[in-house]
C-alpha cells in the first residue's frame, strides 16, 4: 500500500539540480564573464612600471626602486592555469538554519558556485573542509567530473557531531597546500573563540583572499515566542532566554549587530575582502554584486586569465 511519502533525493541528483540552477543563473547576472573575483596577476616576473595609486605595494620591486629613487612594481606573466582554493567551515555551529537553508547547506551551494566560476575559465579548484572528526583535503584539479566528486565528498561527511573545530588551524594548513600564490576562500560563520584573524593575515600576506559569512536570521534577531532553550552546538551547552522580553531581544540583536561588525573589521584588517551571506536571502544574487564590485575596484584586466 503506498504511504505517499516522497523519496529522498540522493546526494547526485541534489548536486545535479543545485548545477544546473548555479550554472543558469550565474550566466544570468554575470552575463558570462566570470572574471572578477580574482585579478589574476600570474606568478613569472615580468617588465617593471612605476607605481600607480591603487597598485598591490606586494608586487614593489624594492631594488629597481632604490636605483631609480621612484616606487617600481615588477608585472607578472599571468599564468595559464590558476588555482583556487576553499577552506569550507563544517563545524557543529553550521548545522543550523530556520529559512531556506541550514548554514552548511548554503556553504556548500556557495563551494559549488565557486567551483563553476572557476571551470569556466578553465583553472584549477581545490577545497579543504573541516568537520569535528577532522579535515578532507581535496586536492586542486580541472574539470567538472572533479567539482562533483570533490562536493559528493563534502556532502557525505558526518554531521551532528559535538566537538570544536579550529578554523585558525584550516586557514595554516590551507597556506601549507599551496605551493605558489592562489585565490583563498574561507567559507565559514567565524563563531567561537577561535583566534582565527592572526592566521588570515598570514594567509592573505602570499595570496588574494576572500571571506564568505554565512548567517542565519535567528542569529540576528531573536522571535518573540517565550521561554527557548538555546543551545552551543560545539560544546552541548544550554542556556534558557525569556524571547517575551523586549529589553532580551533588543540587548540579543544588538550584541548581534556588534558580532558581525567586528568580523568584518578583522577580515578587512587582515588584508581579505569579505561578503556576508545570509540563509533567507538570494545569495546568488548577492555573490554575483560582490563578484562585479570587487572586478570594478580591482580593475580587472579582461585579458588576463583569473581564477574567478
């Protein structure tokens, strides 16, 4: 007798149907130039030209500089094949969300798009995901068999687990992995204690690199809808919150608002950009304005192959 159950969908065709919908709608808003996101400088030296307001002071050829008693920076040949690299946050605080997607969701959806920026111009994509059991290191590859197999990965690791992750120790060993400069992209919700922004200077000091923040609305603002039990999914403790009282929910959005602000002042700090995504709103949409900002401020050149 049939129960009228839908079956669930397996994790191909998820991954199927979350391409095709990224494919179609990135060709859509960026009009399928799909550089930007990264600049693509390349890694050969090349000729050298006097400095210009807006140039990276890291490309500064220090000894045509003292010679010639006017800042030089040394142009690199931009190279054929580039990489870029996630470093996907699947700590215990990710499984969570109230709207359209849990946190994790949204931060592999964003793998995935970034992953198809990337075959576009035909580079190489690489992730590192860390989860509370440990890390999955999929090397940097080409191809769209490579982007599949490498999110059916991430998507089978186990979830639920109680247990702290060291982002500042992902964003180390995503250093270590990279053997020339590369696009970074940390995928995170930059909870927890964690000193994370010491590493991400480091990081950002041989590579360009780009923060995304994945937030829920809940971690926003509170409901009013009485007495709630919340809950650290990373240490298992429970705190109970009156969300009746309005002096609770005004002190909760507020040290809310203070949170996010101090987490964009330590990515930008440390020489990263940084884009906030949330679960209830279009991320596409606003990955694809971040993407189109970040090429008009860098100046992108159409000529030079990128990683995005």
């Amino acid at each position: 007798m049939a129960t009228g159950s839908a079956e669930k969908p397996s994790n191909r065709e998820v991954l199927r149907r979350l391409e095709l919908d990224v494919s179609r709608r990135l060709d859509g808003l960026l009009h399928g130039d799909y550089r930007g996101l990264s600049t693509g400088h390349g890694s050969e030296p090349g000729e050298t030209r006097q400095y210009a307001p807006g140039d990276d002071v890291r490309r500064i050829d220090w000894n045509v500089t003292a010679r010639s008693q006017e800042t030089h920076i040394r142009e690199a040949i931009a190279d054929r094949e580039l990489e870029t690299r996630v470093l996907l946050d699947l700590s215990p605080s990710l499984d969570f969300g109230t709207v359209q997607w849990e946190k994790r969701e949204l931060a592999l959806a964003v793998t995935q798009a970034l992953g198809v920026i990337t075959g576009k111009v035909g580079n190489r994509f690489g992730a590192l995901a860390l989860h509370a059991h440990g890390a999955l290191d999929v090397p940097s590859r080409g191809g769209r068999n490579h982007l599949m197999s490498l999110l059916h990965q991430v998507r089978n690791l186990d979830r639920g687990a109680e247990g702290p992750v060291s982002l500042s120790n992902g964003i180390e060993r995503l250093s270590s992995t990279a053997r020339r400069s590369a696009l970074m992209v940390v995928v995170s919700d930059f909870l927890g204690h964690d000193p994370w922004d010491e590493a991400l200077k480091r990081l950002a000091v041989r590579h360009e690199v780009v923060c995304v923040e994945v937030v829920d609305p809940r971690e926003l603002e509170l409901p009013d809808i009485g007495l709630v039990d919340l809950i650290d999914p990373e240490s298992g403790r429970t705190l109970e919150i009156q969300t009746s009282n309005s002096e609770v929910r005004e002190k909760f959005a507020a040290l809310a608002l203070a949170q996010r602000a101090e987490h964009a002042s330590a990515i930008r700090g440390a020489g990263a950009d940084h884009v906030l995504l949330r679960t209830d709103q279009d991320w596409l949409l606003e990955l694809a304005k971040f993407i189109g900002l970040r090429k008009r401020r860098k100046g992108a050149n159409p000529t030079v192959g990128a990683a995005l």
